[in-house]
C-alpha cells in the first residue's frame, strides 16, 4: 500500500500522515498485512487523542470522571470512530488538537501558579517555557497534516504569547 502512495497527490498533501503510517507498516512484527497495520496507525492515533482530551478534561474540570466521560464521549462519536477505523488523516489530525488541547490547559495551570507566586516560582516558569515551545512544535505538526488547524493553532499561540507577557510582566514586578 506505502509504495502506491509515494509520488501520489496524497503522499505530497499529507506528509505526516504518511510518514507515521509507513512506521505502522513496516512493523511486521504487529502481524496482520500492511492495510491492516496502516489502519491500526488511525486506531492508535484514535485512542491517543480520546486520551488526551480525558486527561484534559479531567484536569480543567478536577474530575476524573468527567475526562473518563469526555473522553469516552469524543470516541465513541460516529465520525471520529469512522476516522479511527480506516487510513485517513483525520485520526492524526485528532491527535494533534487533543495534544494542543492538553498543552493548552497545563500551560494556564503552569502560568496560574507561577503568577500566584509572584514570579519566584522558577520551576512554574521553566515548564510554561517548555509547554509553549512544546505547542509550537506541535503547532508546526498539526499545519503540516491539516491546514484547518490553524483555527485552533492561532488561539493557541495567541493565548501562549498573552500568558508569557503576562508572566514576563509578574518577572518584572518581582525583580524590582
């Protein structure tokens, strides 16, 4: 199926994609044949992104079961299940968004603290610096998969950039 794929529109379109999904099919030890390996990359992507959005879910709200619930809820939903369930690239796509979801909601609870400790807290504020390069990364790998990310990454960086700002300002306060 990779070969097929090589010099196509969809190999130049979705690079990502198909460089994720060629690590599936050359892992012959997961057995199965190579469509079925490639399709075991979008369950893998599937149940990661339901994940994420559990774990994020369950941090924003302080509530293991309403990140059990959300998460639940985004994968059993009929379109994503579909997209989970066949080679395509909405299953990573659905990934990447959840990962930025989840970075987004450590990166304000990260800000919070540091902010709450007026900027002293230099762990708070290594791990925000950490968590906005680690978005833009991710930012970076979500654009090259789908370009409709951009209408969750430009948020995204603009709560980032608003947050470090913000904690540069409370740096300062504190220095003086």
């Amino acid at each position: 199926i990779m070969p097929s794929l090589v010099g196509s529109e969809m190999c130049i379109r979705d690079r990502l994609w198909t460089l994720a999904a060629h690590g599936f099919a050359r892992a012959a030890w997961l057995g199965g044949s190579v469509a079925w390996r490639v399709n075991l990359s979008s369950a893998v992507f599937g149940a990661a992104a339901a994940a994420l959005l559990a774990a994020a879910a369950a941090e924003l709200s302080g509530c293991a079961a309403a990140g059990v619930a959300a998460g639940g809820l985004f994968a059993f939903s009929p379109h994503v299940w579909a997209y989970a369930t066949q080679a395509e690239v909405f299953a990573l796509h659905n990934l990447l968004l959840a990962k930025l979801l989840f970075l987004l909601v450590r990166l304000d609870h990260f800000t919070r603290a540091a902010a709450a400790a007026a900027a002293a807290d230099t762990d708070a504020n290594a791990c925000v610096r950490a968590l906005a390069r680690t978005g833009a990364l991710v930012i970076g790998l979500a654009l090259s998969n789908q370009h409709t990310a951009i209408l969750f990454a430009a948020p995204w960086a603009a709560y980032a950039a608003v947050s470090y700002t913000h904690l540069r300002a409370h740096e300062t306060r504190h220095d003086l």
